[in-house]
C-alpha cells in the first residue's frame, strides 16, 4: 500500500487501491496480512481494509446497527436479533490493526495475546456467573467466524442515556447509560441510591472473587445500567487472580498496590461510588463535596464516606477484608447504621465484657479465699 500510495499523486486513489486484491507493489502487505493469520490461527481471505472502509461485520442472526463504543481494540454494535430483541455486540477484527501501524510480526503476536486474553476472560466469566444468584452482565452468544476473521459476543443492551423505555429503543439517537454518562448528563446520585447499585456491584465480584477471578478495571464507563440494576461490563480482562503478573486498567481508580487482587477491584469500586456520590473529581479523595451537605442528610454523608475511606484505605490490611464485607456495611448503612456506630458499640461490649469478666474472676477469688479460710478453720478445730 506504501509504494502504491508513493506512486499514485492522488492519496485518494492510493486509499481505493487497498480495497482491492493487492498488485504489484502491494505484495508485501499482503504477505504481512498472510503471516498475521488474521489472528489466533485463522486464514488472511481477505486483503487489509481502511477502517473508514469497513462495512458493517455479519454476525449470524444479528443485524448490526452502529457502534456505539469503542476501546483499544474491538468495537461495540448496537444490534437487533432476528426477534426484534436489541442487544450488545462487541466485535473484534483481525483488521483493527491496519487502524494502526503494523509495522512486523511481533505486533501480530501482541494482537493475538490480547485476542487470546478476551476469549479467556469471556469464557471464566461465563462459567463464574452462569448459576450465579446475582444479577451479573448476560453473556447471551459467542461466535469466532474465522473466515471473515471475527471474534464477538452477544449481551444484554444497557438502559438508554435519553431515558428511552427499554424495548423502544432509537437507533438514531440510543447511548448506553453508564455511571460516567449518568454523572455527565444528572450530576451526581444520592448516597441511598449510590449505596443499593454498590451493593449489587459488589455481589458480582464477590461471584467473581469466589472463583478465582479478578476484573481489574472498575470504573464508571465500564459499569452500565439495565433496568436501573448496575451490573459490570468490559470483561475481557477477567482473568485468574493467580495469573495476574502484571498490573492494568485506568489509572485514576487503579489501586496504587496494583490490580492484580480481589482487594484491588474493591479499591477501584470504592472510587467509583465516590465519585458518582459526591459528583467530583476522583481525584480529590477522600475530600468529600462540601454542598451535599445541603442536599442529604449530613450523617449519610459522614456514614457513607467512612465506608469509603475503608474500601480505599492505603493500606491494603484496613480495607473491607473481602466483598462480603463491603456489602455487609453498605447494608448497615441502607439500616441506618455507621462504621463509627458499630464500632462505638462493639468498644461498649468489649469494656461490658471486661468487666465482666473481672468482676468472675474476682467473685471466683475471693470464693477461693473464702473456702480456704473456712479449710483452715475447721482443721483447728479438730
């Protein structure tokens, strides 16, 4: 395509010959497109196309509207099954990579590592959370096409950004609700309401926890809403907590020990609900919004950052031990109780309890005593 586009003095025309079956000139993009093998083994059946070019994947009963989100690599349709049902479709090409550079083999082997960690991640999540009670993200269908070079898979479709009713989705103008869009367009969200959804979002990681697994990159656009239930989404980074050498996801919510451990996606969890709670910039933790205040209760507002303060303590060994912890104090707090509350009564058992204790071990003296006095009596007066 270089030397094609060196001798043509029009850029436009150099664009158009990439379409087409490589000529002379073109031979070597193809043999590179040849030897990347399309990713994961599969067969180069097609040359490489501009990403502007490309029209929309076939999946097979799925009818691809537009995109809707887009990451690193793999792109997110909106789609309608052949039932009428919308839906999700994450779809990943061996051609996301002309997107970029390819410039030799090792960037093909790059790609099909993190191809390779995708499918992984989709497959230990599916087995975690398929006879899991909570309310996980539906993975409804998976399909490798290998002769268009495709890997995707089919989820449930999130709540509307504008408020549409589900069902009566707008393709012209639909957007996934995620708590980072929800932030954006309603400011922030109620400490009650903020406590229910990290709730259920603890829940799923303790599924998730409970398998040996990890997530690894909690954070607001990767959190949706369905049916106003928050459910984790972006779960291509599963992994197992054992083989997670090494440390990803986004940097403003990532535990500065690393996110290779369950403690860590609690950490990350911990910054988004405070976050969307107090409608300020993460990076301002644990500095609390001085207006909300004004708008709720000030004792939820101390209750409900001490869960915070806890959930991303510094120091790993004061945070929540476990997921089932967090939801436990989240719960207390829905009750109207308080870390502080509990603590504050647990010292007053504790000191009870103490005194307790002393005044049966001084009673159990002085009886000692006593019997020992009354022994010695009666030996005298025998």
């Amino acid at each position: 395509w270089a030397s094609a586009r060196q001798a043509s003095p029009n850029p436009t025309a150099g664009s158009r010959l990439r379409m087409h079956r490589p000529s002379v000139g073109m031979g070597q993009t193809w043999a590179l497109h040849e030897r990347l093998g399309a990713f994961a083994g599969f067969k180069a059946t097609s040359p490489l196309v501009h990403r502007n070019a490309i029209m929309n994947p076939t999946i097979h009963g799925y009818t691809l509207v537009k995109t809707i989100g887009r990451g690193s690599y793999g792109v997110v349709w909106l789609a309608k099954d052949t039932q009428g049902i919308w839906r999700a479709v994450k779809v990943i090409k061996a051609g996301d990579l002309d997107a970029g550079n390819v410039r030799a083999d090792e960037d093909a082997a790059h790609f099909r590592r993190k191809l390779a960690r995708e499918q992984e991640g989709i497959r230990r999540f599916r087995n975690a959370t398929t006879d899991s009670p909570e309310p996980h993200l539906a993975i409804l269908h998976v399909e490798i096409d290998e002769a268009a070079g495709t890997f995707c898979y089919v989820m449930e479709l999130a709540d509307d950004a504008h408020g549409a009713p589900r069902g009566r989705v707008n393709p012209d103008t639909y957007e996934p609700l995620t708590l980072q869009r929800l932030r954006q367009s309603r400011g922030r969200t109620p400490f009650r309401k903020v406590a229910e959804w990290g709730i259920e979002l603890a829940n799923g990681l303790k599924s998730l926890h409970s398998a040996g697994l990890i997530h690894r990159d909690i954070k607001p656009s990767n959190i949706i809403l369905v049916n106003d239930h928050a459910k984790i989404a972006d779960v291509g980074l599963v992994t197992s907590s054992a083989d997670a050498l090494s440390s990803v996801g986004t940097l403003d919510y990532a535990d500065p020990r690393g996110t290779n451990s369950p403690s860590s996606d609690l950490y990350s969890l911990g910054k988004v609900l405070y976050e969307i709670a107090n409608d300020i910039d993460v990076r301002r933790f644990p500095q609390g919004n001085k207006e909300v205040m004004k708008w709720e209760d000030g004792k939820d507002a101390t209750a409900f950052m001490e869960i915070l303060e806890r959930l991303c303590d510094p120091e790993p060994s004061r945070r929540h031990p476990a997921a089932a912890a967090l939801v436990a104090d989240l719960s207390a707090f829905l009750a109207g109780d308080s870390i502080t509350a509990r603590e504050n009564a647990l010292r007053r058992w504790r000191k009870r309890a103490a005194w307790a204790a002393f005044a049966m071990v001084a009673t159990m003296g002085v009886g000692m005593v006593a019997v020992g006095y009354a022994n010695q009596w009666k030996t005298a007066r025998t």
